[in-house]
C-alpha cells in the first residue's frame, strides 16, 4: 500500500473525474495531496511543467487532465483535440519520468477502440481496425499516451498504469449545450425546457447566469433567452437532440471512476496487467465501466422521467450518431478485483439534484461553474 503521507499529484483536480479522485483520496486519509488549476499551471507549458515537478517533487501522479467534448467539439477543433491532449500528456508524462514518479495512472478514454470493434470491447481490440471518425483526433492522443506509458514500463521498467473509462458523468460535469458528453448537456436541455413549459423564469435566469449561453444569461429579454434556447432544440413542448437516438451507450458515475482509480494506484502494478510468459507484451491498459448499456433515446426518457418533462423528444436524424455501440468488456478489471455499484438509474437522479443545488446555491458557495 501507499504511504498516506506520500505526496500524490493529481492533474486536472477541478475536472469531472480529477475533482472526484481529489475527493476520494482526501476520505482514503491521503494528507499530501497537490492540485494546479490552469491559470496556476498551464500544462501545454513544457517550462512550467518542468518548473513545476522541480518544486513539488510528487512521488506519484494521477494524469486525469485532457481537453474533451462531445461530437461537435471533436469534429469542430481537430486539432486542438490531437495538439493538446498530446501536448499535455508528453509534458506531465515525460517530467513523471525524469523526477522518478514512483507510479502513474494515465486516463484515457474507450474511444480509442476501433468503430467497428467487437461487443464488447476488449483490451486486445486496441488497433486492430479504424477508428469511429468523427473522434479520430482524441482517441489517437489517447492511444499514444496508453502506449507512452507501455513502452516506458518495457525499457525503463516504470510503473505507470492506463486505465479507459467509459463515458462518465457526475458532479463538477460540463453541462455547455455545445461542447460537454452527452448526459450532462441532454439533462440540462430538458431541464430548461422544463422551464420553459412552466413558465419558470426564475430557474432559468438563475442556471443562465451560472452558465450562461453565448454570452445570454439571466438578465437579459426572454425574447433574447427563448431565441438562444431555441437554437440549442430547447422549447417548451420539446427537446431536440442529435441522431437517431439508436446509439448504445454505457455510463459510469464518476465519483466510481474514482474508486477505480485509486483503486488501481494502490493495487496494481504494470506487471498485474498482462500474462506472464507473453512473447508480445501490448494491450495493458484496463477498461473501466460497468459492463451494462441503454439507448441514446431510453437515456433521454430516462432523464425527461426524472426531471419530470412533459414534453416530447424529438430526435434529428440528419445529424451524426458517432459510433453505434461502445460497450467495454470489464472482465480484466474484474479479475484484478473491482466492481461498480452505482446503476444509471441511481446516478442520473443524484446529477439531477446535485445540479440543483449547485445551480440554486449563492456564487460564493457554488463551484465555478461552466461558461457556455
């Protein structure tokens, strides 16, 4: 096990999954734990970065910082998507490496399995054919950073840990109606049609001032407001949203990402991810997820349900759908001794009311929230 005192740093701290492995190692009794925001510590600043790993001297590293969204975002900055993460990842990757970090845990993202993978998705289906194309960007940086820590586990004999979740959402989530994962910006269509339905200005003037869209928050007309809302397919007799609505996904609470996580840091080690005696040594990243999926359009009931929308969901088909299934095979982190516990039923009724609260709260008690 890992000494509770030894100085841990975790990159990316104030995102989705960074902020819950933050949490979650705070209640395990972790009490050296070291967190950067951007504006402290720019990760596509080699200096910086460099800087930075003089000073602290971290003795393991959590990589849970990337630069991610959903399928507009992928298919509108290509390639900030590939530039940046791989940016990102040779900077706090190659500094673990030339100040001893002790052990790393990269994540990465199941994207990086090709379209056209086998259901479900095992390791070993890692580059075996193309990749969905409209992610192409992202889950190449992905993939180079799995294999950065590989090949310097094989020469330099590191232990640094890949780990692939699938699609995640929880608290401290990206609800932009453009660039967030799907779940977080379907809940918050549907959360503003809602108001829309009923009238209640006072809900939505308070989540478009703690996020506002366009630079249109809670002061401005209702004209200006409904005219905004619309653009995004939010009316308050409808949610529009993008493809067919067929796509199988599967999600996984974030705050069990985690425990995963953590879980492996203290556990596993390279030489727990493969077969011995394996002449070709590849593939050892682990999947991370539940093993379980539903439709993009039992999803969105499922959130109209909890939410309590009245209104229809309408989906376009003349707009991507991404990749039709993605579902991972959880067998080789099962084995190694983890399970999920949160169901999607359970996880999207605590978002709902954490994005209450924390939408409700005043500025100085809520987080930062996200600037659409």
């Amino acid at each position: 096990m890992i000494d509770k005192n030894a100085k841990i740093y975790v990159a990316g701290h104030r995102g989705l999954v960074g902020s819950a492995i933050y949490k979650n190692l705070q209640e395990k009794g972790y009490t050296n734990l070291v967190g950067r925001t951007h504006a402290e510590l720019d990760l596509l600043d080699g200096v910086a970065v460099k800087r930075f790993f003089d000073e602290e001297r971290p003795e393991y590293v959590i990589l849970a910082a990337a630069y991610v969204g959903g399928i507009l975002a992928n298919s509108r900055y290509r390639a900030d998507f590939i530039y940046r993460n791989l940016q990102i990842q040779q900077n706090v990757i190659g500094e673990s490496f030339r100040h001893g970090v002790k052990k790393l845990v990269f994540l990465g993202s199941t994207c990086i399995y090709p379209r056209d993978a086998e259901q479900p998705m095992r390791e070993e289906a890692l580059l075996t054919s193309p990749l969905e194309y409209t992610n192409e960007p992202y889950a190449i940086a992905k993939i180079a950073g799995l294999k950065m820590c590989e090949s310097f586990n094989l020469q330099y004999g590191t232990n640094y840990i890949a780990v692939m979740p699938t699609n995640l959402y929880g608290p401290n989530d990206n609800f932009h109606l453009e660039n967030s994962h799907v779940l977080p910006a379907m809940m918050r269509k549907i959360l503003l049609a809602k108001g829309l339905r009923e009238g209640d200005w006072a809900m939505i003037r308070r989540d478009l001032d703690r996020r506002p869209v366009e630079g249109v928050d809670g002061s401005a007309e209702a004209k200006a407001i409904e005219a905004v809302l619309n653009k995004y397919g939010i009316y308050a007799d409808r949610v529009e949203l993008w493809g067919t609505g067929r796509p199988l996904r599967e999600f996984l609470w974030s705050e069990e990402m985690a425990d995963a996580t953590v879980f492996v840091m203290e556990r596993v080690d390279f030489k727990d991810t493969f077969q011995p005696g394996d002449k070709d040594i590849r593939n050892c990243h682990i999947n991370i997820g539940t093993g379980k999926e539903l439709t993009i359009a039992q999803l969105a009931d499922l959130i109209r349900r909890t939410v309590g929308f009245e209104g229809e969901i309408r989906f376009d088909p003349s707009k991507p759908d991404g990749t039709m299934r993605k579902l991972t095979d959880v067998s080789k982190l099962h084995r190694l001794g983890w399970h999920h516990r949160v169901e999607i039923e359970e996880g999207v009724k605590r978002l709902y009311e954490w994005y209450r609260r924390e939408r409700d709260a005043p500025s100085s008690v809520a987080g930062s929230g996200n600037r659409d």
